[in-house]
C-alpha cells in the first residue's frame, strides 16, 4: 500500500423507492463504474443491506479491486446524516428507524455516510455543477415531494436537529389544499407532481376552453409540458400558476437566507421556461426590496442519471475513514 | 432552454513564477482544455508585461469557446497577497515594490481576478484535486527555490491577521545556524531548499576525502544530487539523509502545534523520491509529539508539476466573486 | 505594567433609531458605564446628524476614562448593512438612499465602526448577554422599529447572505393581494404582525365589531392600552391580539420548518403583551410547523431590559471589528 497517498476513490449510492443505483467515483468526479437494482426486490431491509454491500464489493474488485475505494456515500428518502438512520420514510418498503449508515459499515468496513436527497443533490451542484465556487446558496429538489438544503459559509447547514430545509411544508396559504403531511396549504401541494397535476384539473374546470390536456387519460407534469410545447393556452397556464406560488414560496426563502442562487433540480425542472420564467416573475415580485435583482436561478447541468450518486460521492469524502484496526 | 438559468464551466489560471508565465483555461472538473506559457523576464516593464498577458488570455479565450464562458481569472504569483491583491516586494521578479496586479488584470480582461501566492495556490489545488481531498486540518509544503507552506483550519485555509501565515522556510531550526536571505540565522530553508541542499553537498566534499560522483558534476543541483543516489553514491545518499533529517524536525514542530490529519510535500525537491522522503520521515516520527506519532500522514503530490498551479490557482478563480462593470 | 501588551477594555455601543438616537460606553462584561441619547429628528440633515454624534460620542469618552481606553464602535441602524457598512434605503429614517454611516463616523472618531441592522445586533446581544448564550443555531426575532426583523445565527455565526440582507422575515408575503406594505408590496407578515399591524387590526375589529369595547374609548391605540383592555376581559382587545398572534405563529413556523432553529427568541416592545399574543402564537406554530420539528423548537422570549439591549449589542458588534488607528 502506497503510505504517500491517499485513496483516490470511492462509491457512492443513490436508494430511491425504485431503484437503487450504485457507482465507483475518482476524485475529480469521474464516474468509473456504475451498476443498479430494483429496490423494490428487497421487502426486507436486512436483505437489502446484504444484496447491496455484495455488489458493492463486486463493483469494487473488477474496478482497481478494495484498496483503492476510501469510504462510502449514500443518498436516501428520509436519511438524517446526524443519526446515519432512515426515518419514518413514508415512501420506502422497510419502516421504522434504520440504521443504515451502521449496518453498511459493518458489513463492508468501509466508512458510511448517509444523507437525503435534498442534501446529497446540493453536495454534488457545488463540487460539480451550478454552485461551484459559491458560499451562500440553495438547493431545490421538484419532483414527487418539494425539498431544498440551504449552504452557509460553504457549508451545508442542516439546523439544530439535522431537519433544516423544508421548504415544501412551508404554508402559502391560509387553509388550503390539504398535504400528504397533515397540514393545509403547504408549498408541496401546488409545486411538486400531484400539485401540477391538481391545478390542471383546477384549470380545466374553470372553463369550457378546449385543450390538449382534456384528452389525456393519466395527466402527468411531463404530459403538460409536452401540451405547452405544441401551444395549449390551458397548459401554459398551469405551469403559469404553479410558477406563480413557486416564485412566492422561494421570494420568502430568499428574504431569510439571501443566497447568491438558487439551483433547481428534479423531474419538474424539465418543464423549463414554462415554470421559471413565471417563477421568477413572482420571485422578484415578493423578494425583499434589497434583495430584488440579486438571486440568480439556475438549473443543473449534471445529468439525472449522474446527479445523485455524484452527490452521494462528495458526501463519502466528508465522513472520516475508518478501519476496524487501530494503527 | 433560454440562456438565463445557465452558469459558466471554465476559469483561467494564470501561474507566474521566476521563469515561465504559464496561463490555462480549466473546467469544473479540473481538465485543463488548453495552456500556453511564455517567459516572464522578457517583460522588464510590468505594465508591458500586463499588456501582453491580457492580450495572450483573450485570445486563447477566443480560440477556446469564446469569452461570455469564462467566469473568472486566478493568479498565483510569488509574494502575492491574497488580501490585498497586491505583489509585495519579490526578490526574484522583474518587478519591484508594491504591484497592484489584481486590479490591473480585472481592468483589462474585464473579469475577476483572484491572486495569491503559490504556496496557497498549492494547497487549494492539492485540496481539490490531490492528497487533501476530503481533509479539513491539513497542511501543504512547498519545497523549491524556498520553502512555504500554507495550512487549512476546518476547510478554511488560514491567511492570519495580515495574509502573511505559513512562513513555515524562515522558522530557526538551529540557533546561530546559516545564514538566510532574509537577514537570520539557522532558517529551515537554509538546509530544505535547493541552495540549502547544494550548501550541504559542498560542505561534506570538502569536509570529507571520499571519493564521490558529486565531485565530478558540472552541475550542482538537488536533481543532479538525486542522481548520484540513484546511482548508489554514498555521499548523495548523505546529503539528502541530512536534509532530511532537518526537515523533519521542522515538519515535527508544525504537526506538534497544528494536529494536523496530514502534511503533503510538493515541489521540485519532493521528486527526490525515497532519498529525501525516508529520513524525513523518519526525523518527524522522532521528533513529534507523543500522542501524535504515528497520526499524521506525510504525503507526497501526485499533481503532475506543469498542472498543479494552474490548477491551484484555476481553483482561486472560483472562490472569487464574479466582476461585472454593472452592480 | 508596560512589560506585556494590554488591551482595550471598552467599547462604544450606539442605537440609532427613527425618533431617538442612544450611545454609551460599555465595558468588556456589558456593564453600561455611561449613557447618553438625543432626538434624530433634530438632524435632518445626514451631516449635521454625524457631527453631532460624533462630538456627543467624544465627550461621554473624555468624561469617563479617555479617549485611549475605547477600542471601537459599534452601531445598530435600521437597514444596516455589516458587509458594505452602510445605511440602505430606511425606509423610516430622514436620509435617503445608500448611506456611508460606518466611514463618515470612523473619519469623525478616529476609531474603527462597524454598523450592522438592529436584528443583528439584537441577536449579537442575546447571544453575549441574553437567552441564546451558549447556542449556536438559533433566530431572535424583533418585533420593533415599526417592523418586523430577525437574525439567523448558524453554527455560531450570523448568517448575514451573501450581500448581508438576509432576515427579512417582516417582508415574506404570507397573504397573497393582503394589506399594502411600507415597501411596495402586498400582504407582508410585517403589515400583520408589527405595531402599526397590530392598530390597524384593531381599528377593523372596532369597526366590525356589533358589540361594544374599550378600544372605542381609547385616546391612543397601541400595544400598552390594547393590552390593559385584555387585562380587563374587552373581548375585541383579545381577539386582536389572537389574529396578529396567528399569522405570527405561521411565520414563524415557516421560518422554523426551513431553518430548523434550536430556538426563536422572541424580543421587542410587542412582548409586553404577554400569554394575549404568546398563547395563540404558540398555537398557531404548532399547527403550521413541519411534523418533524413539531415540540423541538423552543420559543423564548428575550431576558434583556428593553432600554438595555440595543446598545449591548452594538457593544458587541464593535468588538467584532478589527481596530483601526490613524496613527500607525
């Protein structure tokens, strides 16, 4: 073993409900290897845990073999890094408190950290992406849900308990649409999937206007983008609306926090100007005086594919390297 | 997608140094996408000098993707503060006094300009990209023509109170020791540097009747001496045994204060290779503070020597923030 | 001794606010060594108003200890700005646009000025003085000024934003097309919660109301009387107090669902109104606040003495400022 160098690798993992995707990353972000599996496979979390430390280590000795992979990162819904535990996911087959960093760990020998997505997404935007070389900035994820991670003084800022961020379940209206968290009116139920999707129905009911949207079966935000680029009045105005509330719930993130950026990512952020253009419209509409004009928005450039398990790779290089034998 | 949510990839890196000015457009990822040098002293008139470095930079700039992709500019330079923006003072430049270099880049290129010196410029192109990844208490050595250091405290590299931090080749390892340039006695870069190690050469073949490769060379340099090791001469190996062992003390003291994860070597003389890297190691392990023997990594730059500063100082251009004419 | 160095043990903490303009010299453990103040409004010209603080400021230091036993200044100004150390479009003061408060005072002092907006040095204060002493993530919000501001501190640090304006807390839109604020815009918490909110609340209850209240029969309306009405059960007062106390609560529950605080603390005149506000605002935190910090934020309010904690805290801001002399 080379005394004079360190580790110029590790692996990062990116569980969502779905799938879970899993790669070898260098130092400069260089995806060297990647493999994935069908969460869905495993009901059961120990057998999980075991399926996926055996690729791991599958990966890793085809790929420059065990010495050379430093530690582990791993992205998951509902992962809090203070605890290195899966908490109450409400979207994940196995339920409770898990503690995932620690059973990894102790199945590979390897140090694991363990974030959510929110988080993992902001890692990887400000080593590889949009907030590079930024200090003061905001990561937002659209996608089924509505999550962010704030960055503070170059680092990420997780709160007093490791929950900071959630902008989703911010209320932008008194009483108003019931969310999947108990409260009403929460950001989350007019930005995120199901809410774009409500707001077309909303839309639709309002007028008697034909659309392209009334012949679709199974409405989806996709499926609206794809109405708005082909010129449908009512598509537009959906992602009108939805950039409308957007805009106001970020105008009062950026009022607190007045970030350099603020970087979108997720499935949503496809619908491209149909959402941000009016998203910024109302931003700079409800932002504080002082702040006006000063915001930038951005979108990732990193692939989807990439995005979360480079995220997960900058997160394992923040965990301290571990070795069952003390030298 | 319009324009307007897109950020710029690519910085240029500009490294001075007593000979060469070598200047680069690098990405995110650190790929250096092209690079050019041409000789500081011919440019005896600094503004000249200015002229045509801007001048260079445009134009590769334009050859290379065009100027609306460039976000910034950094420069290392030697005796550069990084405060101030200023060149103060360099013995070696052609240059004298107090150069304001920052400032009259940025009026030229009209771009930010971040400026430094090269021991800084080092240790953030060694944090992102080589033996410091994922440290936050780390300190990076520059062996050369002097030896300078600059050290990170919880990921902030620390300037101290004036910008002047690190002037780790003036500390006195040996009271009414040699004599140094800077008008003291018994500096560690009067044994660790490259005139240092030449001084011990001559000082064992005169003390000593031993026959020896060193003898016979027409030039005296650290890298002829290296040589001569290579080539199992006694002597060599001797010269460098004995550096070695000073800077070991030296580096002993700085862990000793600092409790550092890991002290990196770079430059010219860390390509010595085995012959300095073992007695040095050896003296630290000696010299060292008790609960720390053992701890600290010494490592050594797998940079290659013609990226590290452009990519150091590639990394100050995205640390500084960008200029625009317009607030 | 004058074999070792010595360091300055006071500093000069100054309060400018619309009508009153506070200054005094505080020691290194905040006590208050001598106090001064006079009115702003009898400067309204901005370098009238510098030299006369400036020559009040050098007289209460000659008076008490010299002009070399002050290390710095330390200045709590409605819209200051710590990073430019300007004065930025007050809305509420006489001087107008982007004004260079912390350079014009250090030319007139000879001393090193810092200025920075009263939530933070509000929350400067509570963290030296008052109740966030010993924590590191927390937010003190000030209900004062004719406004509503805050100060996020994170991991001991303010977190100022990248151009130093975060923590306009007052200025988030919690009412879409809602009441017109001093700002330009609608619907601001400010035009709620603070006490030109809280009166006009008060007159459209009064003028809804079908039963009678005490209110009608003020002179003045203003936190003190309404809540001298709750006192005596008027139930127009209370039921005042609960509205402003709700949208409060939901700010605030916004502002800890994305921040995730290990404490908001509450400060400024509105306090005097007690469990009237307090109850309901807690009320309305809770339902509004993300489950999973539902019960984990505590909600304190300030144990500083109102005449007290501006001027502490621009104490502290000034030892945040590096010394600056003249003379080399």
């Amino acid at each position: 073993m080379n005394k004079t160098a360190i580790k110029k690798r590790v692996v990062g993992v990116d569980i969502s409900s779905e799938l879970t995707t899993y790669a070898i990353v260098d130092v400069r972000g260089n995806i060297i290897a990647k493999d994935d599996f069908p969460t869905t496979d495993y009901p059961e979390v120990n057998g999980f845990v075991t399926a996926l430390c055996e690729r791991i280590v599958g990966l890793v000795e085809l790929n420059g073999g065990y010495e050379t992979i430093r530690s582990i990162g791993v992205s998951s819904p509902s992962a809090n890094f203070m605890t290195g535990c899966i908490v109450n996911a409400p979207n994940m087959p196995w339920k409770g408190v898990i503690p995932l960093a620690a059973m990894m760990r102790d199945q590979l020998g390897l140090a694991v950290a363990i974030a959510n997505n929110a988080h993992v997404v902001g890692l990887g935007e400000q080593a590889f992406g949009a907030a590079h070389g930024m200090r003061e900035f905001v990561a937002v994820t659209l996608g089924s849900g509505m999550g962010s991670s704030i960055f503070s003084e170059g680092e990420v800022n997780l709160g007093y308990d490791g929950h900071a961020g959630e902008i989703g379940h911010t209320c932008v209206q008194l009483n108003g649409r019931p969310c999947g968290c108990g409260n009403k009116g929460c950001l989350e139920a007019y930005t995120a999937a199901r809410g774009i999707v409500k707001t077309a129905e909303e839309v639709m009911s309002e007028t008697d206007e034909p659309s392209l949207m009334r012949n679709i079966e199974k409405l989806t935000p996709r499926k609206i983008y794809d109405c708005c680029e082909q010129g449908d009045k009512l598509a537009i105005e959906v992602f009108r609306r939805t950039g409308e509330i957007l805009g106001l719930g970020l105008g009062n993130y950026a009022s607190l926090l007045n970030p350099e950026a603020i970087i979108f990512t997720g499935g949503i952020v496809r619908a491209g100007h149909w959402l941000l253009d009016p998203a910024k419209q109302s931003f700079e509409e409800h932002v504080f005086h002082n702040i006006q004009g000063k915001v930038k928005f951005l979108t990732s450039d990193l692939s989807e594919s990439e995005r979360n398990v480079l995220g997960a790779s900058v997160l394992a290089w923040q965990v301290k390297e571990y070795s069952l034998f003390k030298e | 997608m319009n324009d307007y949510y897109n950020y710029k990839t690519k910085v240029v890196g500009v490294d001075i140094s007593n000979d060469m000015t070598t200047y680069a457009i690098v990405d995110i990822r650190g790929n250096i996408l092209a690079q050019e040098m041409f000789p500081t002293s011919d440019y005896v008139d600094v503004n000249e000098f200015v002229a045509v470095l801007s001048e260079r930079i445009i134009a590769m700039i334009e050859a290379n993707g065009g100027y609306e992709t460039i976000r910034s500019v950094g420069v290392s330079a030697p005796s550069a503060n990084s405060l101030t923006g200023y060149i103060e003072n360099a013995s070696n430049l052609p240059w004298k006094g107090s150069i304001p270099m920052a400032v009259m880049l940025r009026e030229r290129l009209g771009l930010a300009v971040g400026l430094s010196n090269d021991a800084h410029i080092t240790a953030l192109g060694e944090h992102a990209f080589g033996q410091a990844h994922g440290m936050r208490n780390f300190v990076v050595i520059s062996l050369g023509v002097g030896v300078g250091s600059c050290f990170f405290s919880e990921n902030r590299e620390h300037h101290g109170n004036q910008g002047f931090a690190g002037e780790f080749g003036h500390t006195c390892v040996e009271d009414r020791g040699r004599r140094c340039g800077c008008g003291h006695r018994g500096c560690l870069e009067t044994y660790a540097a490259a005139k240092g190690i030449v001084m011990t050469a001559q000082e064992m073949m005169t003390a000593l009747d031993e026959p020896s490769m060193l003898r016979n060379l027409s030039e005296l340099s650290p890298k002829t001496i290296a040589e001569c090791c290579d080539k199992g001469d006694k002597m060599a190996i001797e010269v460098y045994r004995r550096t070695g062992y000073m800077l070991g003390i030296g580096l002993a003291n700085y862990a000793s204060i600092l409790d550092p994860e890991a002290i990196i070597l770079t430059g010219g003389i860390a390509r010595a290779g085995k012959w300095l890297y073992e007695p040095t190691k050896q003296s630290f392990e000696e010299h060292i503070f008790g609960n720390m023997r053992g701890k600290v990594k010494l490592l050594v730059s797998e940079l290659d020597n013609h990226e590290r500063d452009v990519l150091g100082a590639s990394v100050l251009a995205w640390s500084v923030p960008e200029y625009s004419l317009f607030v | 001794m004058e074999e070792v160095d010595q360091i300055k043990t006071r500093v000069v903490g100054i309060d400018i606010r619309e009508t009153r303009t506070t200054y005094a010299v505080v020691d290194i453990r905040g006590e208050i060594i001598a106090q001064d103040y006079f009115n702003t409004l009898d400067y309204p010209e901005l370098s009238d108003f510098v030299n006369a603080l400036s020559e009040r400021v050098l007289t209460l230091i000659e008076e008490n200890g010299g002009f070399e036993s002050v290390r710095s200044v330390g200045i709590s100004s409605p819209s200051g700005n710590f990073i430019t150390g300007c004065m930025e479009n007050a809305a509420n003061m006489p001087w107008k646009g982007v004004v260079p408060l912390a350079a014009l005072l250090q030319d007139q002092l000879g001393m090193a000025v810092a200025v920075a907006n009263d939530a933070h040095i509000t929350a400067l204060g509570e963290k030296a003085y008052g109740s966030a002493h010993g924590m590191k993530d927390f937010i003190v919000v000030s209900i004062s000024h004719g406004g509503l501001g805050s100060c996020i501190f994170t991991n001991g640090q303010p977190h100022l934003g990248v151009n130093g304006f975060a923590g306009e807390v007052g200025h988030t839109c919690v009412q879409v097309d809602g009441r017109q604020c001093g700002c330009g815009r609608k619907g601001c918490l400010e035009t709620y919660v603070s006490d030109k909110g809280l009166v006009k609340t008060a007159e459209e209850l009064i003028a809804k109301s079908t039963e009678p209240t005490l209110l009608s029969d003020l002179e003045e309306l203003n936190i003190r009387t309404i809540t001298e009405c709750c006192e005596k059960g008027d139930r127009v007062a209370i039921e005042t107090f609960r509205q402003v106390g709700i949208m409060l609560g939901m700010g605030l529950a916004n502002y800890a669902s994305v921040i995730n605080p290990e404490a908001i603390i509450l400060t400024g005149d509105m306090m005097q109104a007690g469990k009237w506000l307090l109850k309901p605002m807690r009320q309305s935190f809770d339902e509004h606040v993300f489950h999973n910090i539902r019960g984990k934020v505590r909600l304190l309010v300030s144990i500083l003495k109102e005449g007290e904690r501006d001027v502490l805290g621009a104490s502290a801001l000034a030892w945040d400022v590096k010394e600056y002399s003249l003379f080399k």
